[in-house]
C-alpha cells in the first residue's frame, strides 16, 4: 500500500503532523481533534490497493470504479459520504508540439481529502507545498485543498493556452512567408495543430459545469463561505476556454488561407507552364509546315528562306515572351 500512498498527513489548524500508520486510525484522529482534516493523496492504485481506502472512507462504490479507471471526463459528483470531483491537468511538450491530458481525482468528504492521480505530471506536490506555506488558507481545511488544486490546474491551463498561441503565431509566419514551405507539411502541421487544441479543449471545456456549480451553488461538503473564489477559479476557466475558442478559430483560418495559397501558387504555375507552351507552339508549328515535304511550297527556293523563317519564329516568340512577363504570367 505504500507504494502508491504519495504522501499522507493530519493537518491540525492549517500545520501539519505526521498520524498514525493506519487509515483507520488517522482518519478517527482527525476527526476526533478540532479544526483537522486527513490528506492522503495515491498515484495509480489498483483495485486492491485502493480496496482499503475506499471502505476505510466509505467512498461510494460508482466513483471508486470512475477513479480506478480513468479516462473520464471533468465533472462534479455529490454522493451520501463525500463529493467526488475529475479533473484534467494538461501540459504541451514544445519539441513535439503536443498536448497531454492527465488525470487529477478528488474525494472530499467530512474531515478527509483523497487524491488519486493517473500520468506524469505532479500538480499535486507543489499544491501541498504551496498550502503547508500558508496555514491561515490550510485552517479551512477540505475545501482550502479542493479551492488550491482546482485553482493551479486552471490557472495552467492559461499557461498552456499561451503557449499554444506563440506556436500559432509561428505557424502563421510560417504559412505567409513567400516561400511558403512544403505545402503538405505545412498542412500537416496545422491539422495536428488542431488536434493538440482538440485534447486541450477535451480538458477544459467539461469543467465549466462543475466549477460553475461550486462558484454560484451550496455544495455538501464544502464550505459555504468558498464560492468567492471558486467564482475567481470559474473566471481563469472562462478566459482558458476563450483563449482556446480563439485558436481553434485561428488555426481554421491559417488552414483555410494556407489552401488558398496553394490554390493561387497553382494558378501561377499553370499560367507559367501555358505561356512556356504558348511560346514552344509558335516555332514548333512553323516547322512543321516547312517540314511537310510537299514540292509546291513558297518560299522553297528562296536563298534567305531558312534564316528568315528563323528570324521570324525568334521575333514572334520573343514578343510573345514580353507579353506575358508585362502581365506577369513569367
């Protein structure tokens, strides 16, 4: 059991001290003293190992099985003996431009906060560092651990969104310059582009219910004097969720510009290709008559004949060539 058990304490007045071993034993003491609450927090338990923390804190049975499982959506769920609350850390790796959504669970119930984590990345640690800093927040116990975890994960969302954006606006510069690169990579980048905004919307946009809940709703189990901010969480996800909006619409019309540039470089290249032909066409059907070897043709005996005729198809190409640079087909 220790193996996934990350981290485990009884904060008595916003400190913590270090309870007893047992579950049972450190739950009955924190809620035997005044002002405490019991923080354990486990990584990817299996269904046995997290047996005994379910019946230890009488967590219902539907929630368990959507903790074991992962791969759930945010959301917000109130049972008999504890809220049960799903939420998305995410975070973008730059070299390999994508987005990665992990998974944060929250049990919160009369003296106790259970958290169980699935992926890499540890929001968790630095919440509990950032809150053992803080007694006067940590005095609140329960809802001071799901008001700071709720609120770090949002706030990186923002962070993420930001840098989503600087990648946007290289990816635009990309797409304009004149050169304009590889049209099918390009292309490719902006449609896996759009699936990274895709799993980052997946995120934040389920959890516009919950913390909507939280900000503007009695929620058992959470202090009632907390919607303030919670109503500040709720308004981090709202620009989050803006600033994702914006991509996406973004990234639809650097798409939708970047296909009608290839369609105009297209245009150029057939219009440079036709008037190449335009100009081959005039020598080739000047020879061909002259090489039909017929013996009543003008001009056959005529000594000048052959540099004439050459001269004339040099003339009239090179008019030909003038015309269309001056319209800018070359």
């Amino acid at each position: 059991m220790r193996a996934v058990i990350v981290d485990c304490a009884i904060y008595r007045e916003g400190r913590r001290t270090e309870g007893p071993d047992d579950l049972s034993d450190a739950l009955a003491e924190a809620r035997a003293a005044k002002n405490a609450f019991l923080w354990i927090g486990l990584y990817e338990p299996s269904e046995q190992e997290f047996d005994r923390v379910s019946s230890e804190f009488g967590l219902h049975p539907l929630a368990v099985e959507d903790a074991l499982k992962a791969h759930q959506r945010p959301k917000l769920e109130v049972y008999d003996d504890s809220l049960f609350m799903v939420l998305k850390p995410v975070s973008y790796e730059a070299e390999t431009d994508t987005v990665s959504a992990d998974e944060l669970m929250l049990f919160v119930g009369n003296c106790f906060v259970v958290t169980v984590r699935h992926g890499e990345s540890q929001p968790l640690r630095a919440v509990r560092q950032r809150l053992e800093a803080e007694p006067h927040v940590l005095r609140h116990g329960p809802t001071a651990v799901l008001y700071a975890v709720c609120d770090t994960v949002v706030d990186h969302y923002i962070e993420v969104a930001g840098e989503l954006q600087e990648d946007l606006e290289e990816t635009e510069e990309a797409v304009f310059e004149p050169m304009g690169g590889d049209p099918r990579n390009t292309a490719s980048k902006i449609y896996n582009f759009k699936r990274q905004v895709l799993e980052f919307r997946r995120a934040t946009g389920p959890l516009v219910a919950p913390m909507t809940r939280l900000a503007s709703a009695s929620v058992p189990f959470v202090d009632e004097h907390s919607q303030l901010f919670f109503r500040d969480v709720n308004d981090h996800l709202t620009r989050a969720n803006e600033q994702v909006d914006g991509l996406d619409r973004l990234l639809s019309d650097v798409l939708s510009a970047h296909l009608a540039q290839v369609g105009v470089r297209q245009n150029d290249d057939m219009r440079k290709i036709s008037a190449w032909a335009a100009m081959a066409a005039v020598p080739t059907l000047v020879a061909g008559i002259y090489g039909m070897n017929f013996d009543h043709m003008p001009e056959l005996r005529f000594g000048w004949g052959y540099p004439a005729v050459i001269l004339l198809m040099a003339l009239v190409v090179f008019g030909l060539f003038r015309l269309f640079k001056r319209r800018g087909w070359l």
